[in-house]
C-alpha cells in the first residue's frame, strides 16, 4: 500500500461513519476496495456486486480528495438504494452541496467526453485483475484467456475520471 493512505479496513470505516452521518444510513454495504489498476480514474462505483473502488495511485497523501471521492461515489449508491435515478441529476447535485463538496460537476466535467465510459460492464479474472470492458452484458462462464479461470462480470455504473488539474485551478 502506498503511503498516506488508510487501509482497507479503515476506508470501509469510514463508508460506515459516512453512512451514518450523511445518509441516514441507507446505503447498504458495500466492499470498498482499491484498485491500483486505474489509470485515469480516481474511483468507481459497481452496483451489483456493490463495491467501491479507488485509484490507490491518485488518492495517496490526498485525504480530501479521497473523501469527495468516497462521497461522490456513496451519493450514487445512496440514490441507487432510493431507486431513484443514480446519475448525475439534480438530486444528486443537490446532495453533493449538502455535504459541501467542492464542485457539482466535480471533474466530471471536463473530462466526461473521454472519460465516462458508455461501457457498462466489466468483465474481470480475479486471479491476474485483467479486466475488459464491454457495452453489452457478457456471456455468463466466460473464462480468462490466460488463466482459464471463470470471469466474474460486474455492472459498471458510474466511473469517476480523475480530475485534470481543475482542483489546482480551483485552488488558487
Ligand atoms: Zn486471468
Ligand atoms: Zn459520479
């Protein structure tokens, strides 16, 4: 594990403590995990299975960002539990001010075009963390090219690019 960054059990903590104090806690558990296979995202959100997930590489030393991160993902959860619409929608926007993060669009912004994948599916080997993306639901018992161990398949929903150099801009 990188420096400057709590551990797995200490973020899954803290999505509880965020539970409680912002949500009510309605959001149901979820694993919150790293993945330092991210390259240009700083978190993202599965639904089914529920997992979190966060770029190890980009949050390290940034508790901030770390937490807006965790946030901005559990807002999508929260909605998702709600059964309202989990995008990125007024209600979401109107809950990301209550909890004073820093920008509604929150890196989004810029960087959607690029980054926000229309592929809603990831395909993934637990053993070597290959992992492929797919617009469409995968064929059940896939197995690894490499491994020849079965994929597990999660529901992409929500991919949150890392912000690029807004959060120096917004800090001047
Ligand atoms: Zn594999
Ligand atoms: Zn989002």
């Amino acid at each position: 594990m990188l420096p400057g960054l709590p551990d797995v059990a200490e973020l899954q903590l803290l999505f509880a403590q965020y539970n409680w104090l912002y949500f009510q806690g309605e959001i149901p558990a979820y694993r919150i995990a790293y993945n330092a296979r991210f390259s240009n995202l700083a978190g993202r959100i599965v639904y089914k299975p529920p997992l979190i997930e966060l770029s190890p590489k980009h949050l390290a030393g940034k508790p901030d960002e770390l937490r807006e991160t965790l946030l901005h993902e559990m807002i999508h959860a929260w909605l998702h539990a709600r059964g309202q619409n989990p995008g990125h929608t007024a209600t979401f926007k109107k809950k990301m001010r209550e909890l004073g993060l820093r920008s509604i669009y929150h890196d989004l912004g810029k960087a959607a075009p690029l980054n926000e994948s229309t592929k809603r599916y990831i395909i993934r080997c637990e053993k070597c963390t290959m992992e492929l993306l797919r617009k469409r639901k995968p064929a059940p018992n896939l197995l690894c090219a490499r491994c020849r161990k079965p994929l597990v398949a999660f529901e992409v929903v929500e991919i949150r690019p890392v912000e690029l150099g807004s959060a120096a801009s917004r800090a001047r």
